[in-house]
C-alpha cells in the first residue's frame, strides 16, 4: 500500500555565497601620473566630528555592510555551481521547496482536517447488549461495539448488520457525547447492512457521494469508534482498489478495498471522500501476520439502496426465500450454538466445512413451503440435482434464482428419499 507523509517538506542545498572583500585595494586617487611642476603641498586641516554625526556614520556603515552581504549572497546563489561533495564549500540550505501532502497527493478538494469537521458530527459510537449461552447453559450478557452513521436529521443512522445482531439493548452516543437508546428498523444479512432509529432531532447528517465515481487512489478518509472506546477517531489513507469480491461469514461481497487504518470497533463507521461526502459503511479488515493497510467498506450506493428499503418496509425486496431454516451439522462441533441455526433462509450455516449429506431442515416457517410437504428434519440431499454438502452450497443456488422460481429438492427421510418441488416466495426478514 503506498503511504503519505502529510508533512514531507524538503529543502534543497544551495552554494555557498562568495566572499567579497570590503577592505581590499583601493585605486589611487588625482592625476598621479601627470608630469609637471610639482604643486605646492598645502596643509590638511583636522575632521572634527561631532557625536551626531559619527552615530550617523556608523550607522550608514553596518547598513551597508549588510546590503552589500546579502547581495553577495544572492549572486553567489546564483553563479556559483552546487556542490555537495568534500570542496571546502559549505551547503546553505535556506531554499524552500514544497512536497506533497496526502491531500495534494490525492488531488482532493480538502484536507483531512477540513474533511472531519463537514463529517465527524455525523458519526456515532454503538454499544450492544446481548444474551449469550455457555455449554452448560448458563446465560451471561455480553457487550459489544461499533460505528454508525446518521442518515437522516430525525435520527436514522446506518450501521452493519453484524455490530447490531442478536442484541438485546442498542446505545447510540452521538458527537456530543448525547446517549440514546436506538430501535432497530431493519437489517439484511446478506448485505451486512442495519438501520437504527433514535428519538433525536436536528443531528448532523451525512452528504452521501457517489461510490460508483470513485477512482483509485482517491482520499479516503475513516471515523469510527475504533476498539470500543475511542469514539470519533480519524483515520485517513486512499481507495487501493474497488469491486472487490470478498467473501464474508459464507457470504460474497462487493466491497471498496482501502490502506486507511481499521480496526475492530470501526466496523458500521462511515469512509469519506475529498468533499467529505459518505461513500462506504467500513464493515471488515484483513489481520493477520504480515498484512497491513487492507480495510474494507460497503459501497454508500449499495449501503444506502438497501437502508431505503429497511426504511420504507422492513426488508429488501426481491430478495429468494424458501421459507425454511436450516442447521449444517458439517461443522457443528466447531462453532458455537449461535452460528449452527439458520434464520428463515438466509441464515447462518456453517463455516464451510465439506461434509456430505450434512444440512437439514430445522424449521418449516413459510406458506409455500408448507403446502409442498416439507417437515422438520429432513435431510436436504440435492438442490436442482446439485448434491448440497453444506449449508453455503444451498444459500448459493437459492440466491442465483428470482422470487418466484420453482426448485427441485431431494430429501432423505426415515431412510426413504422423496423428491419435493418448491416455489420461492420473497424473503421478508433477515
């Protein structure tokens, strides 16, 4: 990743001025070579000076003695040739040259000093509550962290999906330092977007930009509440790349890729362009031995289309559902009793783990699904005569179709297999 010095000012060496002699012979002065009659010498009388006048000399001559140093000085810059080698002629280096900050570096409009203070009062801290179960089954509440970003003046504030789920209490802090408890309006996880609402008004919010506009190497500039505990932090780097495609907790993504600092806490802060304009939801970070500058963020054009809808009705529209939950018992032994039950299609399924003939059916919730036949329990063998040996297999051939579509299913039950047709209806939570 390419990483700017905001004050990298350099000077560069000039010649040494010349020395110039004040005191060094003087032509005669008269007729002195002129023949004739030599004249007669008349007597000098004595200068006599009085105090005024000698102050007034003096003066003259430490004016002059300057006026003439620095010109020497200048010439001296001027003809003399450079030397950085071991000639005996010093280096001076009193001439100023400009380098480049990240803002002139980038080409941005503004610096990153002007940037925080259009869009730091729009950012805010995110703390949650949630009740978690040990392997004994004892439930103890654990707290969590994160960023948002306020959307909307009457207190719509757009965060990750992750930051937010399964909790129990949200807690908004706002610039100054204001506590809220927030509502959630709605979230998509497949997108990693959630939308709060606090009962606020007149807050500061974000301009949103235009992500599809970006380019490489533009400013980019992160606010967020890095660990938990530093509310309002300023980070700043470049877009190191767009479109990319990462894939996240089994889902793929299309994400900016940026070398501004992100760390845990960050997450559902907002990235900031050269006009400090909103053009990413920071959502992830690639850690690790040996990896530096690799921050990822939700595109603000796909961040704000999806917090429109969660706006309007709750949910996305359009998006595939079979109106079923799953559990992958492929990898059960290695996750926790959060990660192992699906949502209504759409939920979590596993680390990946290949194991064949490994995802059932957990739940029956939707209508169509019903009136097919479906039952707790089943075994979901093929989809569309693709065998499904994990739970991201199932999720990517439902999502590759349209609501409405009909697909083929194999189940295994009591040891029998039957074939059962189902039409996706739209998925209408998370």
């Amino acid at each position: 990743m390419d990483n700017f010095d905001q004050n990298n000012y350099q000077y560069t060496s000039g010649p040494n001025p010349g020395q110039f002699d004040l005191n060094g012979p003087l032509m005669p002065s008269g007729d002195s070579g002129r023949r004739g009659r030599p004249k007669k010498k008349k007597k000098s009388k004595p200068v006599t000076l009085t105090r005024t006048s000698l102050a007034a000399i003096i003066v003259l001559c430490v004016f002059l003695s300057s006026a003439f140093g620095f010109g020497g000085a200048m010439l001296a810059g001027s003809y003399l040739p450079s030397n950085n080698g071991s000639s005996g002629i010093s280096n001076i280096t009193n001439a100023h040259t400009t380098g480049f900050d990240l803002k002139d570096a980038t080409g941005s409009s503004m610096t990153v000093q002007e940037i925080t203070k259009k869009a730091q009062d729009s950012v805010v801290e995110i703390k949650t509550e949630s009740v978690q179960a040990d392997s004994w089954l004892q439930q103890y509440v654990m707290e969590g962290a994160g960023s948002g970003v306020i959307v909307k003046p009457n207190g719509y504030i757009i965060t990750n999906n992750h930051v937010i789920d399964g909790a129990r209490k949200i807690m908004v802090t706002t610039s100054d330092k204001k506590e809220y408890e927030a509502k959630l309006v709605g979230t998509d996880s497949d997108t990693d977007v959630a939308v709060l609402k606090i009962n606020a008004k007149n807050l500061s919010a974000a301009t949103l930009g235009n992500s599809d506009q970006l380019n490489v190497g533009d400013m980019a500039v992160a606010i967020g509440n890095p660990l938990g505990e530093l509310g309002g932090t300023v980070t700043a780097g470049i877009i190191s790349a767009l479109e990319r495609s990462i894939s996240l907790d089994g889902k793929t993504m299309t994400l900016l890729q940026t070398d501004t600092p992100i760390n845990p806490g960050n997450s559902g802060g907002g990235l900031f362009n050269q006009y400090g304009q909103l053009i990413g939801i920071v959502v992830a970070k690639s850690s690790g031995s040996g990896v530096e500058g690799l921050g990822f963020a939700i595109p603000i054009n796909t961040a704000s289309n999806v917090a429109s809808q969660l706006m309007d009705g709750g949910y996305v529209k359009g998006k595939p559902s079979t109106g079923m939950a799953y559990v992958d018992m492929s990898s059960s032994s290695q996750q926790s009793d959060n990660d192992i039950f699906g949502g209504i299609f759409g939920g979590s399924g596993g680390n990946g783990h290949q194991t064949p003939g490994s995802v059932y059916i957990q739940e029956v919730n939707g209508a169509n699904a019903k009136k097919a036949g479906f039952k707790s329990g089943d075994l979901v063998y093929s989809v569309d005569g693709k065998e499904i040996d994990s739970f991201e297999t199932l999720s990517s051939i439902v999502t590759a179709h349209k609501v409405g579509d009909t697909l083929t299913y194999i189940i295994l039950r009591d040891g029998q297999s039957k074939e059962i047709k189902l039409k996706l209806e739209e998925k209408t939570s998370s």
